[in-house]
C-alpha cells in the first residue's frame, strides 16, 4: 500500500508491478548519482564502503562491548551509542582507502560534522568547493 502511494507522489513514476521495486531502486540510484556528482562505478565503491565500513563498526563495537562486560542493560546501550558513534567515521574512512574514495569520503563527514555542530562552517570559495563535490 505505501509503495504505491509512493509511486504516485511527483518524486517517481512507475506503474504497481512484479517490476516497481527495481524501478524504484534505479530511481534511487540515479538520485545519489547526481546527488553526490559521481558515476556509476564510483556509486557502487561508495555502497560498499558504507556496508563494509557499517558491519566493520557493529562487529567490533561488541567486541569491544563484550570486553568491558557490562550487566546493566541500560548502561551497556549506552556505552554500545557512543562506541559505535565514535568508531562508525573510523571504520568508513579506514574502507574508502582500500576502495579509493577516501576523498569523497572525507568532505561527506565534514559535512554531517558541520550538520551536527561539531565542525565550524565554511565560509566563502572552501564552502564552494564542498558544495561542487556533493
């Protein structure tokens, strides 16, 4: 029911089939392709390197978890958010190198670190430049 409701909103359009879901996902695809101004091959090395980098985090958050052997529910979900959002930016930007797009990679976590508050804004031809490559 919501996918097509979906479907007949302005942002794609596609006739309710066995087919819908790949239209939407090449759709979805396209959009991030020009989105982030990249081609095809480098769209697929980004994926990658946010699964990877993703699993890469969740595995060794509880490893690490599991060393510090917390009983207490509450505090062991608590200490798993921070561990894992700590090492999620690590564990990308330690993929992109082997999937040659450490450089994409960089500008996309200044630019969710100024979203959240925790790098100043850029001002003037730097703002610019990071615009061009997103």
């Amino acid at each position: 029911m919501f996918f097509t409701d979906f479907c007949a909103t302005k942002y794609i359009t596609c006739i309710p089939s066995a087919g819908a879901d790949a239209i939407y996902t090449h759709n979805m695809l396209e959009r991030l392709q020009k989105k982030w101004k990249v081609n095809g091959l480098q769209l697929v090395l980004i994926l990658c390197t946010f699964a990877i980098g993703g699993s890469l985090t969740g595995y060794v958050g509880k490893r690490l978890i599991h060393v510090l052997d917390i009983e207490q529910k509450w505090l062991w979900v608590i200490t798993y958010i921070v561990i894992i959002t700590i090492l999620w930016p690590l564990a990308v930007l330690l993929v992109s190198v082997f999937f040659g797009q450490f450089r994409f990679f960089t500008g996309y976590l200044k630019k969710v670190g100024r979203r959240m508050g925790l790098l100043k804004s850029e001002t003037g031809s730097q703002k610019s430049e990071v615009q061009n490559q997103e």
